[in-house]
C-alpha cells in the first residue's frame, strides 16, 4: 500500500512549514511498510488527543478515535485492552502527554502496555495560540509568559525512563528517515513504546536553525544499558545549550501489562465449565 492510498478527503490546515508534516508523512511511509509485511490496517487504531498534533489522524484512512486533550493515553490503553489483536498507536502533543495527561503516561510505562506513543513535542501549546508547556526551555516567552517563564522544562525520556518504559527514542521534524526508523521499531516493540518527536511550530516556536546545529545521530549505543541510555538522554536536559542526541535510547523485553490481566481476567477452562453448569442448572 502507498502513501497516496492512505489519504484521506480531510482539507490539511496546518500552518506551511509546520513539523507535523514529517510525522504523518512517516507514519503513512511505516503503516504502508506494515500493511506490505502483513499487518491488517483495520487492525491498527489511531488515537489522538486536542491539538494541532490531533488533526494527523484526520489525515490517515485508518480507524482512529479522538479522544479529549491530556487523555490519548489512557484511550489507548483501553482500546488495546478491549481488543488486544490491535496495534494501537497514539498521537500526543507535549501539553497533552507531558502536562495534563502525565500521570497518564507514567503508569502506562510502568505498567508495560502494549501500545505506541508518538508525542509530537513542539514545546509550546500550538493550538491555543503558544502558551508554555513542561518542555518549553526557562525563559520562553509566550503569551501566558511575555517576561519568560521561570520554571525549568522536564526531561521527558528521563522521566519515562525511570517509570519502566521499555523503549525510548527520539527524532525530529527535520529528519524524516529517522522518524521512519523509530516508528517502525516502535509499533513492532512489544511492550509500552514512546518516540519523542522534537517537532518545529514554525509560527509559536521555531526551532529548526536550533536543532540542525546541535542534534546527532547515536552511534556505538548500546540500548538495552540502561545506564547508557540514561547517560545519553541526560546530556541535553531540553534546556541547557547541548549537542543533542537522536535514535534509539532505550529497548528491552519485559512481560507485558496485557499478559498478565488477561490471564486473570479470564477464568481457566475449568472455571469456565463450573460456571456452564451452575448457569444450566438455573434455568
Ligand atoms: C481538558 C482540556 N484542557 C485544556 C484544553 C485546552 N487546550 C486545547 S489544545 C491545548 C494545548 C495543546 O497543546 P499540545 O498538546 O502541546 O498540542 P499542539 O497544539 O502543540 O500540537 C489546550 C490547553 C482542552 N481543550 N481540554
Ligand atoms: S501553530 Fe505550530 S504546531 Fe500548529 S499547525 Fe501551525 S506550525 Fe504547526
Ligand atoms: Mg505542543
């Protein structure tokens, strides 16, 4: 299947320029890829949260839910867990995932669920207009900070790391083969998966000259160390003047979440047939 086929009759109104064209031009590329290999689409759900990042499942012909900002997560756990055959991917932007919907996203990587994150972290609320969000660096000035804010982003990897996420990777707006990489590795990873997409708002905060001159490649890493990978995501903490690296940082197996519910949550067959009598002999 080719991009062209994943198209939709939607009208794209992102700004020109914008960063969210390389991640739904990647997304298309990997679901075509997937299709191609064998993946059913209708087995693949897109969720997405309110946002500009939110209108790129408007854009995919492929079933998607839109669910209310700061709460793509848990969608997405529950569309996973009501069907588990699903590939569920979900689409967050920074205010979504890393600020209202946070805890959301710590116990899903604690817990290990298997679904995809793709949080497109331009560090500003494009939507309404550039306000600040968790990763904007200290003295932003947006139009709730016109003096700059005071507070210190957070490292999201670092963070995510720390809550057990079993992969971790980074790319930008600006390097859409990259982007294809860690989406494919991502969706076919079986356990909680979040790509951090470092993805330019060209009208609120426009970063490419910033990101072309410091960001690299990973080379030489070992992604299942994880005190590599945390040595590697701490280098630039989404503030300080750094190089700043991109690819995979993070990738282990581990059971997941869904093995272990569905195993409860589903009684043995022999429970099964005393529950068949019990209902036969009260009728
Ligand atoms: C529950 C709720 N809280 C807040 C809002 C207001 N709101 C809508 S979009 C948005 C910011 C979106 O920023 P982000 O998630 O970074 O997405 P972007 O527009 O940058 O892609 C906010 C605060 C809302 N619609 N619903
Ligand atoms: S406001 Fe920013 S994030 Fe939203 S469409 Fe325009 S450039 Fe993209
Ligand atoms: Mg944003």
């Amino acid at each position: 299947m080719e991009q062209k086929d994943l198209g939709t009759y939607a009208q794209n109104t992102w700004c020109p320029g914008c960063g969210n064209f390389a991640i739904l031009n990647a997304i298309k590329t990997v679901l075509g890829e997937l299709n191609a290999e064998g993946l059913p689409l209708e087995n693949v759900v897109l969720v997405s949260g309110i946002g500009c990042h939110a209108k790129i499942v408007d854009y995919i012909n492929v079933n998607s839910f839109y669910s209310i900002h700061g709460r793509v997560t848990p969608a997405a756990e529950a569309i996973r867990l009501g069907d588990p055959k699903m590939k569920v991917i979900g689409f967050a932007g920074d205010g979504d995932a890393y600020g209202e919907g946070i805890e959301h996203l710590i116990f899903a990587a604690k817990r290990n669920i298997d679904i995809t994150m793709v949080i497109h972290n331009n560090r500003v609320y494009g939507l309404t207009t550039g306000q600040y969000t968790p990763t904007s660096p200290q003295g932003y000035r947006g139009r709730s900070t016109p003096e700059g804010t005071k507070e210190l982003p957070i490292n999201p990897l670092e963070l995510m790391l720390a809550s057990g996420a079993t992969y971790l990777g980074r790319g930008t707006s600006h390097g859409i083969e990259l982007l294809k990489k860690l989406f494919k590795e991502a969706i076919l990873h079986k356990g909680f998966s979040l790509v951090d997409v470092l993805q330019v708002c060209v009208t609120y905060f426009n970063m490419y000259e910033y990101y072309d001159k410091r960001v690299y490649e990973l080379k030489d890493h070992n992604p299942l160390d994880y005190q590599q990978a945390l040595n590697k995501i701490r280098e630039w903490d989404y503030n300080r003047d750094a190089r700043i690296a991109l690819g995979t940082f993070y990738k282990r197996g581990s059971p997941t979440f869904e093995e272990g519910f569905f195993k409860q949550a589903v009684p043995p067959p022999e429970r099964m047939e005393k529950i068949r009598l019990i209902l036969e002999s009260s009728i």
